[in-house]
C-alpha cells in the first residue's frame, strides 16, 4: 500500500500549487534555462504528454531559491495545448520576460511544469537545474510578467551630450490573455547601477500603442533631449505605463565603464547518464566523489541503515524478535542482490513504542509524520541513530485494511532526492517478509504496477512488473495478474523471472518502453547513493569501526555496555549515587553534601555518604555542618558560623595589603536564578594579580568572614556569580565565602594591580545587561535623566539609591516632567551607614510608607527627569525592570564633545522595526532654544534629506524614534528629515542649550537598551574588556568601530583570551567618517573585510583597537530573540 507526500512548498507565490499532482505531462530532459536578453530567459527542453486527454493550458514557472526562501524569475506559456501522445522536442525553447526584482547571490534554479486542472494551474512535473547561479539585479530585468525587450537597448549620445539617441529592440508581450496598456519610455540618471533607488528623471517619450497578447512591436529609434549632472553617470532605460506609471522593465544603456549584460546557463539534472559505462551514473559518482570518467572509480554498495520501532504485542509473538526482524531485512537485502542491485539493509537501532494495535496503518502513518504522541522525537531520534528508513511493526488483526503502507518519495522528480523527506513505513510483523521491502520500495521511489492507481514512481517505470498467471516481483499487486506468485525479485529488464509454469520471462521492461517501462532495480540503483546519506553514519563512539548497536563495549572501556553505568564514556562506567554523574567527574561521589576533595582532606570517605552525619572532633557539630560553615571538621577548637557573633569586626577594604580599589554597586544574591549576578575581572597588566572581594548588603551590614580572594593569570579574566562568592566554587579557586546578607549587595575590589570589573545580570537565557553605569552627579546630586511614569508598568522604572559613606543622612528626590513642569511633590527618606535602598515609580508617584519614603511626586506628563539630593555620597542606578524578568540600565548618557556637541554613536535605521532607534534629549536651562540632529551613514555620507530640528522649552524633554528623523515627523514638532543612509547612523545634536542625551534601542515589546556609551580610549587605546567567542552563537558579541575623523584610518585589533594568551592581529582600513560592523566570527576566522584573523581563545576576550585616526568603539551583544545590548563600560 501507498501513501503519497510532498516535500514542495513555496512560500512567496500562490501561483503553484502546494502539491504536485499525480499528472501525465512531464518534462523532457535535457533542459536548459539560460539568460537571453537583458530584460528576459531562455527555456529550452522538450514536453510531452503521457495521458489518455488532450492537456489543459500549459507553462512554465521558474523560481530561484536561496537559504530557504523561493523568488520567481518568471514564466512562460506554451502556446498549443498537446495532443494524446503529443510531445514537443528537446530543442524546443521559448523566451519570456526576466523578472529581477530583489536578487543579490547565489541560487538553485528550478522549473515548474503546470496545466490547468478544472479551471486552476496544477503543478504536474519539476526539475532541478545545476549548478547555482549567480544573480542580481545587474543590469536589467522585467517588473511585469509578461514583457520584455527583444534585444539589447542602446544609446548613442551627440557630441555636446545634450541629445541621445535609443535604440529601441522590439517589445514582446508573452501573455496569452493580457494586453499591455500604452507605454512611455523613460530615461533617468543614477548615482549607481542599482536601479530601484533615487535617481533623477531625464525624459519621457510616449510610444503611444498597446501590446495585445502574444504581440510584439517594432523596433524603433527614439532621440531627445539629454544632459548630465555630476556624480550621476549612469543611464538607464525603462519602460512604464503612460496612464498608470506601471513599472514593465528596465535595462542599464550607458555606464562610467561598460556594463557586463547577465550572462548564465543552468542545465536540468540527469540522473541516469552514465559516462564510464560502470553502472553508476555520473550524478552518483560526483556525490560519491569517485571519477564519473573512470570507469575503474567507483563507488562502493550502499548501506540503508534502518530504524525499528515495535509495539508491545510484536515481542509477544516472538521469543526472539531481533532475529525475525533480522530475517525480514535478510530476505529485502536477497531481492537486492538476485535484482542486482548494490544496497544492503542494515538494523541500527531497536525500540518498543506504546501505540495502539488496532488502528488502520495510515492512521499510524500520519502520526509517525506529524510527530504525534510517542513520536513527538521522532525525526530527532531517526537522525541520533543515524538512520535513513524508519519502520514500525505492530501484530496484525482482524480488520487490517491491507499488511503494510510506507508514503512514496519524490514521485515524478527522475531519481532527484535532494528534498526526500518523512521516510516512514508501518507494517504489520507477522505478514509475509517481502511486506518490508515493498514500503521500503515506496520510499525509496517506487510505485506498485502499471495496471494500478500508483503506477508512476520517481521516473514512470518505477514499479513492478508481473505476468499473468505466472508471477509479479516484490512492488507489484498479486491481485492484478491471476494472484501469480510473488518473486523475491525487484523488476528488472536484465534478468530472466521462472514462472508459476516453469517458462522463463524478464523480469521487467525497459524503460525507453513508454507503456509498459518497468526497472525497479535500476531506479534503486540510481537512488540508493542519495538514500544511505538520508542520514549521517550511525555512532561507533569508539571508532572500532562496529557501529554502537552492533558492538557490546561501545566505549572501548573493558566494561561491557550491560554493567556499565556509562556505555557511552571512556572515562565513567560507576555512578555510585546514582545521580547521573560518573564518579570520576562527580564532585561528590556519595552525595553527602561533601565534596570528595573535602572528604579525602580531611580523612572521609568519598564513597560513604554516612560520614556526613558524624561529628568526628566532638564540638558538637557534624562533618557537613562544619564544611557548610567553613570550619575544621577536625579541629574542636575551631569556631563555627562567624557571621553570628557579635563580637566579630568585619574585615575593611581599608586594613588590605592591596592598594587598588574598584566598585561594584549592584549585585543580586545568590537566590535571585532569574537575574544572575554575573562578574567579570580583566588583568591589562603583564603580572599576575591577587584580588579580594569585600561587601556590604542593602542594610549595610558587611560580610564578617575573611574577604573572598583569588589570583589573575597575567592578561587573563575570571568570571564568577553572586551564588560563587555567597557558597563558594572551589572549582574556580574561590574557597571562602560571604556571610548571608539582606537584599543585594555592594563590592569593594581590592587588587594588587589595576584592574578593570564589570558587573552584569544574567537572564535565564544567557541575555547580559551591564550594571556598570551609575548616573551623573551635577552641582552634588545625582540626576536621573530617564525614568518612565507610573502608569507604565510593562517598563518599570527602578531606582537604587547607594550610601557609600559611614555616615547616615537624608536623601530627596524631586522630578521635571517632559513639558518642564516640576513635580508637585518630593521624596524624602534616610539612609543609614552604607546603606542602599530600591523603589519604583510607583513608590515615587504615589509614596510608600512601608518603604521608609516621605511624600511623592504626583502625576507628570510623559517621563521624569529626577534630582536625587543628600550631603551623603550617594551612587544612584536608573533601572527598567520588565514583568518577564528583564532588566536593564539607563543610568549612563551619551558623551559630550569639546565643541558642547553631543555625539551618538549608534542609530539604527528607521527599516529595522525590530530594534528601533530610541533617543531621549533633556533641556537642563531654564530657557527655549532650538536643537539641530545631523548625520552620517556608515559609509561616511551626510544625511541626503538634511537636518532635523525643532524647539525645546526649558526644563523639557522630547522622545523620537529614527522613522521621525529619516521621513520627519511634525505632529512632534520635528522640522526637516534625514531621509535614507547606508546602514546605521552617526547622529550629531547640537544646541546653544545645556543638553543630555540618551541613545537607546527599544524591541517591539518595549524593552529599551542603552547604546549611549562607547569604550573607554586612553592614548589613542580603545579596550573592551569583555567579548563573546565565535563559539557562543546565542549571544553574539560584534564591535562597531566608527571613526569620528574626516580622514581615512588604519585601524589594528588584537586581543588576550580568559587564560591571558595574546591573539593574532587583524588590519584594515576605515574611511573618514564611516562605520563598520565586525562579528566575533569574523574576528576569529577572517573575513574580506580585513587582513589577519584572532584565531581561537579559551574563554572572552578582551581586545585593544588601535588607530591613527580617532575611533569610538561599542562591544554589542545580540541575541536570536531579537535583543541587543551594550557591554562597552566597565565599573568605577
């Protein structure tokens, strides 16, 4: 039995039909798909129709796809329905219009053969063309379906340049049912040879006639007017609706240096031809890399590796069922050999499923396909296991609508299996043994017989084959020839079948017989390469060269697989807690609570979880209660839980031999899994450093155990958590932790060398934020620059006010609004030594008691610009925290310029919704003034729109995003546009006012990142001290280096790794002006973009920008999911 699926789907146009139909006009091959034209194709190969009808109307759609994505190229319409048996040659061609529109690289071409079905276009055949093309808009091509030029357009320009001359070919029109409306011949100048941009209109010349279907004008001469403009050199003709401005086609006719027309040949794939006469054509030889010339290369028989999937009631059948389904496969891989063909099946894998036993086969067909229920892996398990075909058996019963049924591959598509797909059967064990091997047939592309429905298989002779009375092979149905015997043979022209009367017959037909064709074994011959690479080669984890199921110690171990704990690692095969882990990659073999390394220091055993409860020095507290509190399990005199004595002074930063201090002013606790403290120290020094961690929490306790201490690799990195320095992680050096504390907590950094510290939160999901930045202090306040209303509760505002002195004090909060207005209300509270205190908008607006806060603010109108006052020394971190656990820092500002200019580093263009522009811009003067935003595209060109500006009042503040700046936008009194650039931004914002401004990136849901800062640059040096490896692709560091000089630089980056080993170096140049993007990836392995690669790294990196020009540097990490964040700052 016989289930048909397709793997053809295109996306973009509703044109084809999303299955290919079962149809009896086809393609004849060899074909061609070639450039004509500039504004057209050529189609050449034969049709012909197999059917017992006249066909429908017929065409041709050609599409080119690339990384999934399909684009149509164009088609055409044959002209004549065809006859029953009615075929046009394979030197048949036919020219149509080329459709360009929104190419650039590489594509496979396919053609689809259509026929109109009952009143819609029916996909009835397809092929595939080699090898990929490249394509683009170049320098023609058609917008309109139906129309092209019959030539190349030409221009002939006088002396003085003031007149040209086109030569205008002839206009087609292709479409059978369409008439072309008058057109007009247009002529424009363009800065380049990219069509679809600005450009400026030169002339239009009204041809003044319509185009019926299939109708074609005459070619003609047309002379006007003509004149040049600097800078603009290219010349190109189209052709457009007089009435409607309709585009039809254009094509380049002058260019600075002579253009080169499209010019490409793609041919359709052959399967079968068999250059070297050795059996295997020269398709199969190139995909086995052997010499299709050769014919003493060639490739070895094929290994069909299958996977088998059983329900409980096939084991109850047989005592033994491996060697029954081992039979099964022996009798398939008999019919192989006696019909010569070169593949063998092999088991690699054996699992029992839970499915119902009593549901028809095609029910189980569909759920094995749509991964239903227990087959909800299914393709990943098929893909672990390496196999190519997957079968289920389940006993049979009484209802069974037939023994098995496995869905046909690529039917129609001459041995083509680049997109096979869903190789599934089902079958029932206890049916006859060829069962197996007929749906194996099925998937691999073969249909049953020519008296049946499914008579047709990947080429049309495909199938079975049988006589009457006297026998059918393997695919064939019994019932259609007298219920003769079934064979163990595939059909096949080239062997001889003995009967059911003993007489003698072939075993198949050949092919070239267009009625009767039946050769199985070279249809399996011809896909079997395709079908053993469905799947990549089973595990032999060992390399012994037995794959996993056939071999009994998959690791080489010496430990068979049935009493190893770990079949798979050379390394393991005990797991004495049973908790997953290989003692010897178990920190704690017994799972006591104790590490092994603890155990055996002080005398335990690592194998005894009863040790952890015993109190071995008689102080009364047990072994793990001593390890867990940090004291000496051996040692009676030795103190317990420190952190609780009153009488115990907490170490000062003060009283450490370092001399370095840096701070970090926030840091989650260790309970805090969703938003994960995540600490980053460089060492730029050529020794190694010692540090000491020294911290204080919310209510200004300091931790009373000795401070937390580790060493630096010279030029090296280390990263730990908040749950590392709370519990310690002896695995990362730190043996020492900090005392519980309240709320999070802030770190003095005492280090031996200067140093640099970053303090990050780390999502559940690896997403960074950088804590780094606290907000500027003016005139001895801290100003908050952004924080959102009460009333947005999707981007909550979060304020964290830190004490870093030892003394106690009041703290008040005032705000501005958007409009200028000052809050009606204050915010007072008291901070006590060291303390630091959180509150939200909410709090701030409408006041909270419980949180110590006197007064509010009241209502304001759109964002707050906040005052946060005290004769306290105070840090203060302006927070957005979102309801799914994102956290971000809008603490940090953009640079001011000597010239009192502000300059913006980082802006995207207003095409990229998905990470839109956001920029903030404060008025601090009690006066109205106009503010000025120009630019520069990342190719160091000006805005071509001009500036925008507008008027602040005083104490106001205004939002834009970068649609309002590139198209304007004077609802938000914005005069002037910047228009379109390349690539992002370079943002310049000038004004006589004193201003701040803010550069963040908003996501659609409204989550906004902070793109104001850049790296610190000192002597010409940019650092970035933190960088992702190539390795981490779900968060992609990438630089973006702008060079803020008129002139053009040469830029170098070299870098240090985690364990402080210095990279390769990588050189290039940066024009005066622009910006450039540059990957992790790029950075590592190389890229045309510069000369020299990193090379590899252990862990981050940290790297040095140098230039003889003045850059500005930005480390960015993006995500799949969309987010982008900037890691450019370090803490104080």
């Amino acid at each position: 039995m016989i289930r048909l699926y397709y793997s053809f789907s295109i996306l973009l146009f509703c044109m084809l039909a999303s299955q290919k139909a079962q149809g009896e006009v086809e393609f004849i091959c060899p074909c061609v798909y070639k450039s004509g034209s500039p504004t057209s194709a050529i189609m050449q190969g034969g049709i012909r129709n197999l059917g017992p009808e006249v066909t429908g109307d017929i065409r041709v759609l050609v599409i080119a796809q690339k990384q999934g994505s399909d684009y149509f190229l164009g088609e055409a319409y044959f002209p004549n329905r065809l006859g029953v048996g009615e075929m046009l040659p394979t030197d048949y061609s036919i020219q149509f219009p080329f459709w360009e529109y929104n190419l650039e690289g590489d594509y496979e071409i396919r053609g689809y053969l259509q026929e109109t079905v009952d009143g819609s276009w029916v996909t009835q055949d397809e092929m595939r063309f080699v090898p990929e093309v490249f394509l683009d808009e170049a320098t023609g091509g058609s917008g309109y379906v139906g129309l092209y030029l019959d030539g190349i357009a030409t221009a002939t320009f006088s002396s003085g340049m003031d007149e040209v001359t086109i030569n205008l070919p002839a206009i087609k029109n292709t479409s059978p049912t369409d008439t072309v409306p008058p057109l007009s011949v247009h002529l424009g100048l363009f800065a380049t040879q990219e069509y679809w941009a600005g450009y400026y209109r030169l002339w239009e010349y009204p041809l003044e006639y319509s185009l019926e279907p299939y109708e074609e004008s005459e070619a003609v001469s047309i002379t006007m007017p003509f004149g040049t403009i600097t800078d603009y050199e290219y010349v190109h003709l189209s052709l457009k609706g007089t009435d409607d401005a309709q585009h039809y086609l254009w094509q380049n006719v002058s260019a600075p240096i002579p253009v080169q027309h499209r010019d490409f040949q793609v041919n359709s794939i052959d399967t079968l031809k068999d250059t070297d006469s050795d059996g295997v054509s020269d398709f199969n030889e190139s995909l086995m890399q052997t010499n299709p010339g050769d014919a003493a290369s060639r490739p070895d028989s094929s290994i069909l590796d299958v996977m088998v999937l059983y329900t409980p009631g096939v084991k109850d059948l047989y005592a033994d069922l491996e060697a029954r389904i081992i039979h099964v496969l022996e009798y398939g891989n008999s019919a192989l050999e006696d019909s010569g063909v070169d593949a063998v099946f092999r088991l690699v894998h054996l699992e029992e499923v839970q499915f119902s036993e009593l549901v028809q086969d095609d029910i189980v067909l569909d759920a094995m396909i749509e991964q239903e229920g227990v087959f909800s892996d299914l393709y990943a398990l098929r893909s672990s296991v390496g196999a190519d075909l997957v079968i289920l058996y389940r006993p049979l019963f009484d209802e069974a609508d037939s023994c098995g049924i496995g869905n046909l591959t690529r039917l129609g598509f001459e041995g083509d299996f680049k997109d096979a797909w869903k190789p599934f059967s089902t079958a029932y064990i206890d049916c006859h043994s060829s069962v197996t091997s007929h749906e194996f047939g099925h998937n691999m592309g073969l249909a049953h017989d020519k008296l049946e429905v499914s008579d047709r298989g990947t080429f049309f002779w495909s199938r079975g084959h049988g006589i009457d009375g006297e026998f059918v092979t393997i695919m064939s149905y019994a019932d259609g020839f007298s219920w003769a015997p079934t064979l163990r043979k595939f059909s096949t022209p080239n062997m001889l079948c003995v009967g059911n009367s003993g007489a003698s017959y072939d075993c198949g037909t050949d092919r070239m017989d267009l009625e009767s064709g039946a050769d199985a074994a070279l249809s399996l011959n011809t896909v079997r390469f395709q079908v053993a690479n469905w799947a990549s080669d089973p595990p032999d984890s060992d390399s012994d060269g037995l794959i996993n199921f056939e071999d009994l110690d998959d690791d080489n171990d010496g430990v068979l697989d049935d009493e190893d704990a770990f079949p798979l690692d050379l390394n393991e095969s005990l797991d004495t807690d049973l908790d997953g882990i290989g003692n010897n990659a178990d920190a704690d073999d017994d799972n006591d609570g104790m590490p092994d390394v603890f155990e055996l220091n002080y005398g335990f055993n690592p194998l005894d979880e009863n040790d952890a409860n015993i109190d071995g020095d008689g102080d009364g507290e047990t072994n793990l209660f001593e390890f867990n509190n940090g004291t000496d399990p051996s040692d009676s005199a030795s103190v317990s839980n420190v952190c609780l004595k009153p009488d115990r002074v907490a170490p000062l930063p003060t009283d450490s031999s370092l001399q370095h201090e840096q701070s970090v002013y926030f840091v989650n606790p260790g309970s805090n899994l969703n938003q994960q403290t995540f600490l980053r120290f460089v060492n730029n020094n050529a020794t190694q450093t010692d540090i000491e961690l020294y911290a204080i929490d919310d209510r200004g306790n300091r931790s009373k155990r000795d401070p937390i201490t580790f060493t630096l690799p010279a030029q090296g990195a280390k990263q730990i958590n908040s749950q590392d320095i709370e519990t310690g992680n002896m695995s990362k050096g730190i043996d020492n932790r900090l005392c519980d504390g309240q709320g999070k907590w802030q770190l003095a950094v005492r280090s031996s060398n200067p140093i640099k510290v970053m303090g990050l939160i780390r999502t559940t999901d690896g997403f960074l934020t950088s804590l780094n930045d606290v907000v500027p202090e003016e005139d001895g306040s801290n100003i908050i620059y952004f924080a959102n209303p009460a009333s947005n509760t999707n981007q909550q505002t979060f304020i964290r006010v830190v004490n870093t002195t030892e003394n106690s004090g009041t703290v008040t909060i005032t705000g501005i609004d958007d409009i200028g207005i000052t809050s009606a209300g204050s915010v007072s509270f008291t901070l006590d030594a060291n303390q630091a205190k959180q509150m939200t908008a909410q709090d701030l607006e409408k006041g909270n008691l419980g949180k110590g806060l006197i007064g509010s603010l009241g209502d304001g109108t759109g964002k707050w610009r906040l005052t946060v006052a005290s004769s306290l020394d105070l840090k203060v971190m302006s927070l957005i925290r979102t309801q799914d656990g994102f956290l971000t820092n809008l603490s940090g500002m953009v640079g001011t310029a000597l010239n009192g200019s502000h300059e913006i580093h980082f802006a995207n263009p207003a095409s990229q919704i998905d990470r839109q522009t956001f920029l903030r811009i404060i008025n601090k003067d009690n006066a109205v003034g106009t503010v000025t935003i120009s630019a520069i595209d990342d190719n160091g060109n000006i805005a071509p729109g001009g500036d925008v500006m507008f008027t602040l009042r005083p104490f106001a503040s205004k939002q834009m995003v970068s649609g309002d700046l590139e198209n304007g936008n004077l609802n938000k009194g914005l005069s002037g546009l910047l228009g379109s650039g390349n690539g992002r931004w370079q943002l310049t914002v000038s004004s006589s006012l004193d201003l701040e401004v803010m550069s963040l990136v908003r996501t659609p849901d409204g989550f906004l990142t902070n793109l104001s800062r850049t790296v610190p640059v000192a002597s010409g040096l940019s650092d970035v001290f933190i960088f992702n490896p190539a390795s981490n692709t779900n968060q992609r560091s990438s630089l973006r280096i702008v060079n803020t000089s008129s002139q053009q630089g040469s830029v170098m980056v070299t870098g240090f790794d985690d364990g402080g080993s210095e990279s390769g170096e990588v050189n290039f140049n940066i024009m005066g002006s622009s910006a450039i993007s540059i990957s992790s990836e790029e950075l590592e392995k190389g890229s045309e973009k510069f000369v020299g690669a990193l090379g590899d790294g252990a862990g981050k990196w940290r790297l040095q920008i140098t230039s003889d020009t003045t850059l500005q540097v930005q480390s960015l990490l993006d995500t799949p999911a969309g987010f982008l964040t900037n890691l450019s700052r370090v803490s104080e």
